[in-house]
C-alpha cells in the first residue's frame, strides 16, 4: 500500500499552500527607444531592440 494520509488536510492549511498558485498580470516595463510596454529582459516587439541595439529586423507596414 502507498502513502495515505493520517488526517484530512483541513480548510486553511490547503488555502494556505494554495495562496501562491494565483495567476499575476505580467509585468511591462517602457521601451527606452520607441516608449512602448514590453516584457523585461526581451527584444521589444514594437521597435527591435535589446540594450540600445538592434536584433530583430521589423518591416514597417
């Protein structure tokens, strides 16, 4: 037989542990070349850029 719980795991003890599962907005910082939001630590998807360079090509539409 395998591991079976001694005791039921009562209301706020499983709350508790679950009060760190819920879902964040993701955080946006500024572009510093074109000021649009982007995530933190990525090439912008407006402009191109990562750390005032350039790494992806975007076509102008």
């Amino acid at each position: 037989m395998g591991a079976v719980p001694k005791r039921r795991i009562s209301n706020g003890r499983r709350k508790r542990r679950r009060a760190h599962s819920a879902l964040r907005p993701p955080q946006l910082v500024l572009c510093p070349q074109c000021k649009q939001p982007m995530l933190p630590h990525r090439a912008c998807p407006n402009c191109g850029t990562y750390q005032g360079r350039e790494v992806i090509k975007i076509e102008e539409k």
